[in-house]
C-alpha cells in the first residue's frame, strides 16, 4: 500500500453504500452510531483510512453533521445526473449534490446499469460532469456471473473502465477519480470474491490503467465491492491490490462497517 507516499493519489477508503435504505432520522443514527464507535486515530489520521458514507439524496442534509466539514465522514450520493441542470424530471444534477454537502457521487454501479438501463456512454458523461463539477467520483465497474464463467471477465471489466473514461482528458486523472471493482455476482449474495480472484482483477485493472495513462493517471484507488464483511474484509486487503471497500449491507449496521473500518486501516 502506497497511501503514506505523497506522490501517490492512491489512498485507502471504506464507502457504505446505504441503497434505498433508512429514512432520515435512522440515518442520523447511524450517522451519530458511527462518530461514537471510531477511535480517535481513526478520526484525526486522514492518511490512514477515510470513512464515506452514501445515503439516499434524501438523506443527505440529516448527515451533515457526521460529514465533512462539520464531522469526519466523507458524503458521497449514490447517483448523479449526467446534465448540469434543466428539463430532466427526476434528476439531481452535480452542482445539487455539492449544495447538498455532498462531495462525491457513485457511478456506474451494478444496480444503475441493470435496473435503469445505464449504458457506457450515459457513464461517460456523468463521470465526466462529476469531475468537471468539483465531485470525487467512484466509478463501479463489474462482470455478471455469466461472464465470468465464459472466462471473458477481464476483458468485460476494461471495456466498462475504457468506455467510461473515454470522455476525460489528462486533468481529470486526479485523486478525485476512484474506481471500484463490483463483480454483479457478489453484490448481496454473501458470496464475495476470493482474495486472489480481488486482487488479481484489481492487479488487470492498475495494468491497464499504466499502459493507457501516464502516472499518476494510472495511480489511484481501486475498491473492491460485493459481500464484504467483517469476516473477509481483513484477507481481502491482506491480499494487496485493494485500496478499501465499497460495502452495501454491512454497511448499514455500525457495529459491522466500524469491524470492516478497522480491517481496512490495520492490514
Ligand atoms: P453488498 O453491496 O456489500 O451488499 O454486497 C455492495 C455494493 O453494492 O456496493
């Protein structure tokens, strides 16, 4: 892990992906359950682990005190428009989320892609808008089971990243650019990916990431996503290529997120 070298945008980050899950005072709780259980280390020491947390746009505002500036998570949406603003009925755009308290929004994720009909080229422009906006970005890409077991994985995974980041040029390879690695056949099955098969896609992605961006465009955080617990999250960092998680359901008790925190900011 390269997160204490200053010339490295790679930095280790645990997300809680909340879903469409807890109305506004039970995010407040869980928000002020959080505060109460990380140790002080945890808090002051920025370059050890940083804490986010993704509720419901319409939960943001009850987070805030939990969240940057005020408090010590990091506030990120689950979603954001790929427009600025304008006639689009139903949509946030980024300019809304950073008004919001939010800094930062998840793209791509699994759930976007296969209940909403999110193509690459939609992923694109958000991701692209996001950054142009001032967001952080955590890029979700990920391969159904069906492709895995045709052994077409990788190639499936690079195709979302490429298509993705087709629409960015040098200046937006900041540290405000995260990706996470979400294989769709782990995500709330209990079944997460092995250590090796985590580490070795992450190991795919980073490579490609060098041989088509120069450093440091190529040197960022890569989560990994889909069934982490408390029970793998130590081994799955322990294998080395993972910069942190992005976790759904366990992600939505304090007592399991602040098991997995500390997993990630001792291995
Ligand atoms: P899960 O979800 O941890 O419940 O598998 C992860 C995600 O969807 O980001």
């Amino acid at each position: 892990m390269e997160s204490n070298d200053k010339t490295t945008t790679r930095q280790r980050w645990v997300v809680g992906n909340w879903k469409q899950h807890l109305l506004r005072a039970e995010a407040d709780t869980l928000g002020r359950e959080l505060i109460a259980g990380l140790s002080p280390e945890l808090i002051d020491r920025d370059d050890s682990v940083r804490i986010g947390i993704a509720p419901t746009f319409v939960a943001l505002e009850s987070t805030r005190p939990w969240t940057r500036p005020a408090g010590p998570l990091w506030l990120f949406a689950q979603n954001v428009a790929a427009q600025e603003s304008g006639a689009f009925t139903g949509e946030v755009g980024p300019a809304m989320l950073l008004d919001a308290g939010a800094g930062g929004a998840i793209i791509g994720h699994s759930e976007r892609r296969k209940h909403y009909s999110e193509d690459d080229g939609l992923i694109a422009s958000k991701v692209r808008g996001a950054l142009d906006a001032g967001l952080r970005v955590i890029l979700c890409v990920g391969e159904p089971l069906e492709v895995r077991q045709a052994g077409d994985h990788e190639s499936h995974v690079i195709s979302q990243l490429s298509a993705a980041l087709s629409h960015l040029t040098p200046e937006h390879f900041t540290d405000r650019l995260l990706l996470a690695y979400e294989p769709v056949w782990a995500i709330g099955t209990g079944v997460a990916a092995t250590p090796a098969d985590a580490a070795a896609m992450h190991r795919r992605i980073r490579g490609w990431m060098e041989e088509h961006y120069s450093r440091p465009g190529a040197d960022r955080s890569i989560l990994y996503g889909g069934s982490v617990k408390p029970g793998n999250a130590g081994e799955l960092i322990a294998a080395g290529d993972i910069d942190g998680f992005l976790v759904g359901g366990a992600s939505l008790r304090a007592e399991s997120f602040l098991s997995i925190i500390q997993s990630a900011a001792t291995e």
